[in-house]
C-alpha cells in the first residue's frame, strides 16, 4: 500500500509527537554575546538534538536564527569536545595527558592554588574569563573569596574601555532609544554582522524616518540605509568628533541649557575644539569637510538622536580613551543624555543587559573590598582604569608574569581563555609557559588548553541550567535540553565546587548555585522556582522602566555631579583632562619614516557574520563560507602591486608577517587593509607588539597601525 505525503512526514520528518518520539524544548543559543543571545527551539529525540530553529515566542528574535546559532548542532557535537578532566603528563604543549575523575581534578586544583596562596599571597593567582561570559559574576566572587584581587576577563580587550570612556564623561552610559529617535549616529558599528536581532527593529525604525549617520571606514550593510557615510581614516575618530563638534558650537547649535546647567569644563572643551574647524579635520581623518558639517548639522537639529557605538573598534586604537570621549561628548553637547530618543540610562540587571528588574549582581560579586585586597594585576600603570573598572587589566598578565613585579603571578584558573587575544599573541603563550600551575576550561581542546596543567571540559548552554535576561523586559531560568555530553560540567558546577574546596568561609557560595541566584534575585521579587513556571521565558510586564533625566534630581555620578567635558578623574592622576586627539602610534602622520616600508594603513577585528572569535571557525557549515583566512585590499591597492582577488599574499607589519589570500573589495577605501577577527589559522595579533597600547585603557592598537601587502 502505498503512503501519503502526510504518513511519510509523520513517520520521517523531524516532526513533534508521540508518534515520532520527538520533543521541542525552549533555550537559547549562547555562541555570541550576551545582548544578541537568540531564542531557540530545539528539536530533541532519544536524548540527541536533532533540529534547532529560531523560537517565533521568543521576543528578542522572533524566529530569526543566524548562521551560527543554525549550525548549534555541529557546536554541541563537535570532535573537539573536551570529553573527560584532563591532567598532563608531557611536556607544555605536547598533547599528553591523562584522563581523571572530577574529584581528582578539581582536588589537584584547589591544593595548588591553595599552596601558592600560602607561599605568595592569593594574589599571586589570576581568575581569568574569556568566553562565555554567563558564569562571570560565579568567578569573580570565587576570586574575592580565596582572596585574589586579580578576576580579569576578555573585556580588557572589549567593551569596558568604551565603558571607562563613558563613565569619564558621564559617570555612566545609556543605550540608544531607538523606538523614540529620529536620528542615529551609528559609528563603527555593524549590527547586521552583530546584532542580527538588533537590525529587525533597527529597520522598523528606519521605515518610520529614521535618519542614520554612519561613522566608519568600511562600507557595511549599514551604509545603503545611511543619509551620510563618513568614512575615516582609521583611528581618527576623536578628531571627527571634534569636527563636528567644532560645527555644532560654532553654530550655535548645542544645547545651551543642559550645557550651561550640567556640565564641567565646556568653555576648556569650546576653545580646544577651534582647532578642527571643517577642513582641519578634513586633513585628519580624510573625510571631506561638506560632509562634516552636513553630518554635525542632521545629528544636532534632529531632535531626539542617539549614539549607537559599538563595543570596542572606537577604543582598538593607542588614543582609544580619548576618542570615544570626544563621540560621546557629542550626546551632552546636543542634550541627548537620558532623554527620549537619545541615550536612555537603565541600570544593568544582569550581565550587562538592562531591563526594568532589579538584581544585587554587583553585591553578589563584590564579596570583598579592593582596598581589604592587593593591589589589582596593572593598577601601577593604568590607575585610571582600576579606579573605573571592577577587575584587573589583562593585558599587563604578561607583562607581570615576565617582571615579576610589583609582585609575582604564579597561577591562573582561566574559563575559555585564548591566548591569541593578546596583541603580541606569541609572547603571551611564552609568558603562559612560566607559570607554575595553569588551569583552562573549554569546551573544545584549544591551543591555549594544550599548555594547561589541568583542563576541564565545559558543556553547552543546550546542557545546563543559567538565567538569562534581555532587553525587551524578559527572562528565562533555562533548563537543559540534553544531558551533558561525555563528561562535562556545566561551568557553574564547576565553580561552585571549586568554591566548597578554596573558599569554605563563603556561606552564600557554600549553599549552591540555585541558592545565589535567588539571592540576588530578591530586589527584583523572581525566583528560580517562579521562572521554572515558565519554562519559555517571561515577560516582565508588571516592572516599571526607570525615568528619563534622572540627572536632574540625583545629579551625574562624576566628581563634579556634572556630565564633565574636562575629566576630574584623569586630571588628578596627571592625564590630559580634555578628550584630547593623538595620531595612532603608527601612522602615515606620527611615523613617516615607518610609513615608507609599510605604507599601507591596518585595521583588524571586524567581524564575519558567521565567525565570532574562533569557536565557529571548528563548524563546517560556518566555515565553508569562507574557507580560507583573506585580507580586504582595495583594488586600486591590488593593482599596483600586481595583486588580483585570491592570491597568495604576504600581510607584513614591523613586527611580523602572515600568509593569506587576497580579497580585493571597496568595501575599504584605497590606503587601508583589513583583516577579520580570530582566524585561528593566520592570528592579525601576531602582526602587533605587545606594548603598542593605549596608555589609559591598556587596550591594544588592533585598528590603526601600518603594513605593506606583497604577491607570493
């Protein structure tokens, strides 16, 4: 007898029933940043995830799933998963290892650490993240608790630079209010590659007139929907920030209220920025000066606009601090702070997402006092830094590994930790090598894990429990979808034992993982046992959003209470107080001679769709998208070295040189090469050395330094 099409889909297809033996279990998929976490069906059979597809409930992405989140299944079952705790055996990097229990490693670990302590101070240990970012707040108390000011993170390279910046100037930084602005100054940010579900109500609001300034030197997706493009020479981005604020003075086009009122410096900030008048700034950043002023006079008259950054291209730069002063001086200038339509202020609740619930996160994680602690891994040399941020600077690891100085670094508990995030990637990795003990945990076999003493496997967020936030007034205590694979160990498990056995006078830690949440949970009256009412999520609809304009009643949580032009902060540790332009430190303009040999200008870490960092690099259907690490050259630039779209080429700076393919594209402009984040096979930071930082943040140059191109 012959089946119908429908009897062939129930038995067949990847259909939901009894009949078929399948189940939809509602998560979400973890492989990118928190804010863009998207909301996931996941088709499960026989215990194995068989299908995943965007959840239609979810309000964040309403069905969408990117190309990364698509192929979850190949993350989740990839051969590189870690399958067992590991302890080595050989040599630092030699892949030898044995397999051990749980008990054994975690036992191993905390007797170590322990050890140090005793010898050197809790100090001496550094509590690192990388990615995710999901259990830092677990971390970073462990830290505290053993005693070690030293919980570092990825973020030394990312987004709390930016954050520094902001709370420079303000004290703290809002997001853009999109459903109420008419205008957008999008700069150096592509949410099409990014933000996927940042883009659907971005293009709603660009269907109700909103008008979009794009900053940036790349032409994006971004750039079709821009009523202008102002495309800067990379690393001048405080300088056009001057410009336009030049423009916005000049014609009187700033508001005078919030100025005169709430606001520290401005006739200081008025006189420097006469320096870059149109042309001026022209001359800096290589945008034409009709289009500063058409760009400064559309963000200043279309009232309300917002600042939409993005979290590190304006800081990757050795001036980095100081340019994303000078932009996000201009939300101040034009009135656009916490206002409707501009930059709406709303504490985080958890893990940097902001709704309108209330979490003790930071209490929870500030167990301990820095001054009660050491001081923190790079407070010597960015003191501005430590004063603004709540964790050490990662990037001077190395740096104090190698000195020894002001004290030693003789072990590190690191959770997804890469050591080619560090510009001089290669010097990291020795620097690593001289550590007595080092512990990572992944969950693939990494290069970084290779040279661990112990590694542990961590599991997907397919199979754990975690809470989760997101900006649209929802909230998910997630449940596993599967069991964890091999031997895995949800990263919270993990450290909440490590806690039972390295920090036993931590009563909260002690009573578990679902017992902390709860705990800082309470100012917001959730608990893990009402979200588990709602397996898919929760609208947080009986939450009130917190007012606009709170400064006018609590003042800015700066020095002065003012949102300050001229910082109190930088001038009382003997930094230019002003957002002050500098040249990157390789420049066609600071270094002539250089530029000779390598005239060409390199940006690096922009973003693929399909890639973030280098985990989705593993997945074949991600990486057939682009097999093959490439650079994008102009083609003008192509042509005059005899270069054409795909040839082996040599990429070269002062301090090293890559073998890659050429991509000849406009998508850069003549005079610049870019070349995409994280490949793990041609690694951009081994073309930069390890102190070409920028001298407030710590935070490398990846964006603005010289090189030359050469057919193979």
């Amino acid at each position: 007898m012959k089946e119908s099409a429908s009897s062939i889909g129930r038995t067949t297809g990847k259909i939901p029933g009894e009949d078929t033996g399948i189940s939809i279990h509602k998560t979400f998929c973890s492989i990118c940043n928190a804010p863009t976490h998207c909301g996931i069906d996941a088709y499960v059979k026989g215990g194995a995830v068989i299908k995943v597809e965007g959840s239609e409930s979810h309000p964040h992405n309403q069905g969408a799933l990117c190309s990364k989140g698509s192929a979850s299944r190949q993350y989740i079952y990839h051969k590189d998963r870690i399958r067992t705790p590991l302890i080595r055996t050989g040599e630092r990097g030699s892949d030898e290892f044995r397999p051990v229990s749980w008990e054994e490693a975690l036992e191993t670990i905390a007797q170590k650490l322990l050890r140090i302590k005793e010898e050197t101070g809790p100090e001496s240990v550094v509590f690192y993240a990388g990615y995710s970012k999901w259990f830092r707040p677990f971390l970073k108390r462990l830290a505290h608790s053993f005693g070690s000011p030293n919980y570092c993170t990825e973020s030394s390279t990312c987004y709390q630079a930016t954050a520094m910046a902001a709370r420079l100037n303000y004290g703290c930084f809002g997001r853009p209010d999109l459903k109420n602005a008419r205008c957008l100054l999008v700069w150096s940010h592509n949410p099409f590659y990014t933000n996927t579900a940042m883009t659907r109500r971005l293009m709603e609001a660009i269907d109700r007139g909103l008008k979009i300034i794009e900053v940036g030197p790349l032409i994006t997706p971004m750039t079709r929907h821009a009523a202008v493009h102002l495309r800067i020479r990379p690393g001048t981005s405080g300088a056009l920030a001057l410009g336009m604020a030049n423009v916005i003075i000049e014609e009187d086009l700033y508001d005078r209220e919030f100025v005169d009122k709430w606001t520290h410096g401005f006739e200081e900030f008025q006189q420097y920025v006469r320096e870059f008048s149109p042309s001026a700034t022209e001359a800096l950043t290589g945008v034409p000066a009709e289009l500063i002023v058409r760009a400064a006079r559309l963000y200043a008259t279309t009232k309300p606009a917002a600042l939409l950054p993005s979290a590190s291209p304006t800081v990757h730069h050795t001036n980095g601090v100081q340019n994303h002063r000078a932009l996000t001086a201009l939300i101040g200038l034009t009135g656009n702070f916490d206002r409707p339509g501009g930059n709406y202020v709303v504490p985080p609740t958890w893990l940097n997402i902001s709704t309108a619930a209330s979490t003790r996160e930071d209490q929870f994680k500030q167990v301990r006092q820095w001054k009660d602690m050491a001081p923190r891994v790079g407070e010597d040399v960015y003191p501005v830094w430590c004063r603004l941020t709540p964790e050490g600077q990662a990037v001077h690891i190395p740096f104090q590994i190698q000195s020894g100085k002001p004290y030693p670094i003789r072990a590190m508990l690191a959770f997804g930790m890469r050591h080619r995030m560090w510009p001089g990637s290669d010097w990291m990795l020795e620097s690593l090598k001289k550590l007595d003990f080092f512990v990572n945990v992944d969950l693939f076999m990494t290069e970084t894990g290779r040279f661990a003493d112990v590694v542990l496997p961590a599991c997907t967020s397919f199979e754990r429990s975690e809470l989760r936030f997101w900006v649209e007034n929802y909230v998910m205590w997630s449940r596993p979808v599967i069991a964890p694979l091999y031997q895995s160990r949800s990263d919270a498990d993990i450290l909440f034992d490590l806690a039972g056995r390295m920090a036993p006078d931590d009563g909260l830690m002690q009573k578990g993982y679902e017992a902390s949440i709860d705990w800082i949970l309470k100012p917001s009256g959730l608990t893990i046992a009402k979200l588990k009412e709602h397996p898919a999520g929760l609208h947080l609809k009986d939450f009130q959003m917190p007012p606009y304009r709170k400064y006018e009643k609590q003042g800015f949580p700066t020095p002065t209470g003012k949102m300050e032009f001229s910082s109190t902060i930088l001038k009382e540790e003997g930094d230019d107080p002003l957002p002050r332009y500098q040249e990157p430190g390789l420049s066609p303009r600071s270094t002539p001679e250089v530029a000779e040999k390598f005239p060409l200008i390199l940006t690096t870490g922009a973003r693929l769709p399909m890639y973030v960092h280098s985990r989705t690099f593993r997945l074949g259907w991600t990486r057939g998208l682009r097999k093959d690490p490439s650079a994008d050259i102009n083609p003008a630039d192509g042509a005059s070295r005899g270069i054409a779209d795909g040839d082996r080429i040599f990429l070269s700076t002062p301090r090293a040189s890559l073998e890659v393919r050429a991509h000849l594209t406009e998508i850069v402009p003549p005079g610049v090469v870019s070349f995409y984040h994280a490949w793990p096979d041609a690694d951009a930071n081994m073309l930069i050395a390890p102190d070409y930082l920028d001298p407030l943040s710590g935070y490398p140059g990846f964006k603005s330094l010289l090189c030359q191109v050469e057919k193979i």
